[in-house]
C-alpha cells in the first residue's frame, strides 16, 4: 500500500508539482504506543519523509510523538511556514479515532482510558487544518493513514462492540485541499 503511495506521489509530483514551486511536508509516524503498538507507521512515515525530500520539500517530521505538547509543537512549526510554501502535504500515520465528529490523532505514551482523555490528550485533526484554510490559493493535500477501529474503545464500554467502530469521521476540505 505505501509502495502504490511513494509512486502516486512521483507522478503526481513530476506533473503537477512544477520546479518552481515551493513546498513543505508535515510527515508524522507513531508506532510505539503504549496500548496497541503498530508496526508500519514509523517506517512508513520515513519513506514517506524520504520521498518527499527527494521531490525538493521542506520536511518536518515526527515519530512516535509521545505527548500532545510534542504534536503541538510539530504541528505550530508546519502552520508558521505554511504561508511561505506554494504546496502544503500533510501524513500522519498511526492511531485515529473520532469521538462524535472530531477526529484525533493519538500520542503514543498516553493510555486513553476513555474518551475524555482522547478529547484532553489525543490531537484534533482540525488543528492541522486551521493552517489549510486561510490558503485556498495554495495547494494542500492532507494524509490520513489511519487504523479503522479503535483499539480503546472496548475498554471504554465492554457492552460496545469493536464490530461497530468505523475509525474516522469524514472531513469535509478547505477550499484547494485535497
């Protein structure tokens, strides 16, 4: 799937993504949660990383981001240079759920015992898309590759299924985003 995903990128970049345009990447990879480890977003993520770096982006990138502080931080940085970039790409592999509508990417040290503490703890994805929006003359394109469950969700409630869980909710895009 990340292979398919590398190549899409090359060719969309050799056609649509011209030399002179300038560009950054806000690439994140949390594998080494605490609760329900994953393997493949960290290496997937510096693949990513790597790639885009070879297509001439700014990268910034996050691997197993263990508090919310270090995902603000990352994130603050991508959204103070995007003004500077005509293209904006954003990946973020790892834990997603939505609690209601908002969508939150989640730390890796934190234990999401509930879903207060993913609305405290967890990042909500529209805190990335603040600094999409008041670009609609720019180019952006935003990656979530998220789990479809919630791996916390049965411990929340043990009368729930995990059969019920549909991961994230649909995000509607700013404007030039895709």
């Amino acid at each position: 799937r990340i292979l398919c995903f590398v190549i899409a990128i090359r060719l969309i970049s050799v056609n649509s993504f011209g030399q002179e345009n300038s560009r950054v990447a806000l690439v994140i990879g949390n594998s080494n949660y605490a609760e329900a480890p994953l393997t493949n977003p960290r290496n997937d993520a510096e693949l990513v990383a790597e790639t885009l770096k070879s297509l001439g982006f700014d990268v910034l990138l996050g691997l197993d981001l263990e508090s919310k502080s270090d995902f603000v931080s990352l994130v603050r940085e991508f959204g103070s240079k995007r003004p500077d970039y005509d293209i904006a790409f954003g990946y973020d592999s790892g834990h997603g759920i939505s609690i209601g509508e908002p969508n939150y990417l989640l730390t890796t040290k934190e234990a999401f015992d509930s879903e207060f503490e993913v609305e405290d703890f967890g990042l909500s994805v529209s805190r990335i898309l603040r600094y999409l929006n008041g670009v609609s003359d720019k180019v952006n394109v935003l990656i979530l590759d998220a789990c479809r469950n919630n791996p916390f969700e049965q411990n929340w409630n043990a009368q729930r299924s995990l059969a019920g869980s549909q991961g994230l909710a649909k995000i509607p895009p700013p404007t030039g985003s895709l």
